[in-house]
C-alpha cells in the first residue's frame, strides 16, 4: 500500500460571510482560483502532472453550481486536459474531498491530487441551494414522526446530555477568540493564508477574530434558537447557543496538494506530512452534531492510538457545545484542543472549513513539533468525517 502525503496546503484569510464582508465582492470561482493558483505557484511542478481536482462547497447553487471547481481550476490556469469534480458532504465537504484525494492515492488510482473547498456565504446563502419543498418524503416522515430540528436546536440537545452550561460555553467561545489573536500576532498563520484580491487591495487577515470579545460581551447574548415551539418539544433546555458561541457566517476557500511519497521524492519536493488513517460515521440524526465521537473512535481503533497519543485535536467550532462534548466523552485534552482557536474565531465557510482545518493543525504540529494530528467535524444529517495524521 502506497504512502498519501501532503506536500503543501494553503487556505484565503476568513471573510464575514454577509454583504460588506472583506470577500464579499468575489466571485466563488475567482476565490477558489486565487487559492488553487497560490497552491501550484508555490510548487514547483508541471501542472500537468495533476490527475484530478477534488473540491467540496455545500451550496451548489447561484454562483458556486455547475461544478464550481471546474470552473474554478480552469481559472486558476490548470490545464484544460485536468478533471475536477465538486462533492459534498455538508460542512465536511472539503475534508471528504480530501479523503477521496488521499484514498485515490493511497489505491493508485492518483500519483497527484489537488483537494479544495469555497463556500462565499455572503454570495450564496445557505437555504439558497435549488431543493424541492419537500425534504422529507413518506419513509423519512415515518421514522422520524417528531420531525428534526435545526442545527443551533441540537447544539442545545448536546450541551444539555453533556451538561454544558452557559458559561461553559462563553468561556470556550472567548479562549477560541484569545488562542485565534495570539496566532494570528505571532505570525502563525503566515504560511497557510494566501493573498486574495479584492478591491482595497489583497485580503489577508481572517477578519472573523474578534480579539476585543470578552466574558462580558458573551454573556450579554440572547439565546438564538429558543422558541415555543421548541421549549413545548424539549422542556428544560438551558437555551444558550447565541451568535458569540457559534460559527459565524463566512467566505474563505481552501486547497492541498496530495501525492504518492514516491512521487514528491521523485520531483524533489519535501512532504508536510502524511495521512494514517481516515473514518466517517453517522449518528442519531436529531442530535445531528455527535458523529465526531463515533468517528473519533473508529481512528484509536484501527490504529491502536489512546487520545493522549495525538498532539493536536481540530475538532469543528460549530457551535461551542461540539467540542466540548467530544472533548467530555473521549477525556481529551483541552490545551490540545484547537489549540490556534478554532471556527468560532476563525470562521466556518461550510464548503471549506475542512481544509482550513487541516492547513491550520499541519501548521500547528510543525511549530510544536508535534507528530500525530486529528481532525474531524460535525455534519448535518448526523454525520462526521475524521483523519489522522503524521508530521513528516
């Protein structure tokens, strides 16, 4: 079985994901085009050389339809003769892309593979994708009676099973904040950002940390998913989840260039690091947010690893009650836990925030020195995706 590696990954700075938003003015393809030309123009290969394009966006929809990275691989200046393909799996789309990526390597299918994700959430809304009205069906109505509930809904289920409490929740939403400005002062993120253009010049800073956020701030929030209807369905949820300890709306686009080790020896290229192992996982649908938990143990599993094993956990800022919990049930380390902030400072641009993960733990594990690093994210429906790797 042949060795999957990273050779290089890179993601654009963060954009609030509403009209005004600092990439707001770009086009998704153009995003994504900017990210993947950025990628290859710091890699010295033969574009030519690249066996597919793999790209995740969750709104396939408007701007970002009609197989976005394709278009957007085209406008980056890869070659016509190169394929690509957009998948989704929620918000782990882009870290699905990766897997199929490494996977192909992995099978021989691929000597080298580009993975990527965009998701412009001021340009393509989420709800914007063209659906039926009915989403449910006869069979889906008939398992699930009740009906399901929107994601900031289940965020509350999982913090009331996990008794997470409002301060909980501020506080791990403020240290997200604290640890995201500390990194982005010390230069941390200096080699995953890549420079985007847009009109005032080149955006590269996530403009999402808020590095004035206090426990204060937080705490002044109102609840956002309360209503009659859900407090009659689940009386004595403590209703905490407000916009300051959840993912906010963002634009960003994000891409890794995967290959062979045989290959990156071959081209003189210096691998980051390589894959170990990779698990995806569905769980109950009404709670929608706790895959990770299941797909975090399928990875100890097969590999043999304990949690204290692994250097750095990138576990998905949601909303703040996902890794919070997942860190409860699996007795993690919370200093471990994105330890440069995680999607609540960062952002969370659905189609790319899997990328943007894996760009930001390589970087980590490679400042600390670290050797193991996973990541892994909640998706709607009940889902998850997790991997592992190993700096090299």
């Amino acid at each position: 079985m042949r060795n999957a590696v990273i050779v290089d990954v890179v993601r654009s700075a963060s954009g609030r994901g509403k009209v005004g938003g600092a990439l707001s003015d770009v086009h998704p393809i153009d995003l994504l085009a900017e990210v993947l030309w950025a990628l290859m123009s710091r890699n010295t290969i033969d574009p030519v050389l690249v066996d597919d394009v793999i790209g995740g966006t969750v709104s396939q929809a408007s701007e970002q339809a009609g197989n976005i990275t394709r278009s957007a691989m085209l406008a980056a200046g890869l070659p016509e003769t190169t394929p690509a393909t957009t998948v989704t799996r929620a918000c782990g789309s882009s870290q699905q892309a990766v897997h199929f990526a490494a996977q192909g390597v992995i099978a021989g299918a691929y000597d080298v593979v580009i993975a990527c994700g965009v998701e412009s959430m001021s340009r393509v809304p989420m709800g914007t994708a063209p659906m039926g009205k009915d989403l449910v069906g006869v069979g889906l109505a008939q398992r699930y009676p009740e009906g399901w509930v929107s994601q900031g809904v289940s965020a509350e289920l999982v913090a009331k099973k996990w008794n997470i409490n409002r301060d909980d929740v501020d506080a791990y939403a403020y240290e997200s904040h604290r640890r995201a400005a500390a990194a982005a002062e010390a230069g941390h993120f200096d080699r995953e950002i890549v420079p985007v253009a847009v009109p005032a010049g080149a955006h590269t800073a996530d403009e999402t940390i808020r590095a004035a956020t206090t426990l204060e701030s937080l705490g002044a929030l109102r609840a956002s998913f309360r209503s009659e209807a859900a407090e009659r369905r689940f009386p004595g949820l403590g209703w905490m989840i407000t916009p300051g300890n959840s993912s906010p709306l963002t634009d960003a686009a994000a891409a890794t260039l995967i290959m062979s080790e045989e290959k990156a020896a071959e081209l003189g290229l210096t691998p980051r690091a390589r894959f170990v192992d990779f698990a995806v996982a569905g769980d109950d649908p009404l709670y929608m947010l706790t895959a990770p938990i299941p797909a975090t143990r399928k990875i100890l599993d097969r590999t043999g690893l304990a949690i204290g094993d692994i250097d750095v956990y990138e576990v998905n800022e949601a909303f703040a009650s996902v890794p919070l919990a997942w860190a409860r049930e699996l007795d993690a380390d919370l200093g471990r836990l994105n330890p440069a902030g995680g999607a609540i400072a960062l952002g969370h641009a659905i189609g790319a925030s899997g990328v943007r993960l894996l760009a930001t733990m390589v970087g980590e594990l490679e400042r600390t020195g670290g050797r193991y690093g996973l990541q892994t994210m909640c998706e709607h429906g009940g889902m998850a995706n997790a991997l592992l790797v190993e700096r090299i």
